[in-house]
C-alpha cells in the first residue's frame, strides 16, 4: 500500500489508516504516510471540540465533514501542482530533443506545439 498523496511513494511501514469522515464512517479508511495523515488531522483539530464530538448530528456533523474533505482536497491540490510542473519540465525536455539537442524557440514557425 502507498499513501494517496505521496506520489513518490512511502514505506508501507509508516502509513497510517486516515478515517476520512471521522468516526462518523469507521469503514470509510484510506492509507496515508505520517506527514499527509498530520496535515488532514490538523485542519480537522481547528474545529471547536463540540464539533468534532463523534455522534454529533446536523450542522456540527456536516461541518466537521466538511472541513474533513476540506484537507483531503487540499493534498489533491497541492500533489496535482507537483505534477503539473513535472509535465511542463518533461515538454520542455522532449521538445528539445525533437529538435536534436537544440533551444527551440516558442514563438518561432520551427517550433513544435
């Protein structure tokens, strides 16, 4: 098993099981490293404790799910700007070597798009 938001990957000896909507749903787990696993808690923990309570109802259940999900969208985010920079770096490398080895220039009639 690897973390979900370690792209890199992680130890299977060092993921934690995250209850993604608290006790509210035991079931409902996902596997993450130590790190990700401290920055959902964290956005979790800055709720008042009456809302984190487990066996709340109404709108303390739904904003302690939220802000569940809140941290959970967060790494998604962060982890798809990682990649993304990844992909650009990547075209500029395969762009070159279309171009033997060579700078290419964007605006020029030569260049790849």
């Amino acid at each position: 098993k690897r973390c979900l938001f370690n792209l890199f990957g992680t130890d299977a000896q060092e993921l934690e099981m995250h209850h993604i909507l608290g006790k509210y749903v035991p079931e409902f787990v996902i596997p993450l490293d130590k790190h990700c696993h401290e920055l959902i808690t964290e956005d979790q923990q800055t709720l008042n404790p009456q809302v984190r309570k487990q066996g709340n109802e109404g709108e303390n259940k739904y904003r302690f799910l939220l802000a569940s999900i809140a941290g959970i969208l967060f790494l998604i985010g962060k982890q798809l700007g990682h990649f993304s920079s990844l992909l650009v770096l990547l075209s500029h490398y395969l762009k070159k070597q279309a171009y033997g080895g060579k700078d290419y220039d964007n605006n020029s009639s030569e260049s790849i798009h």
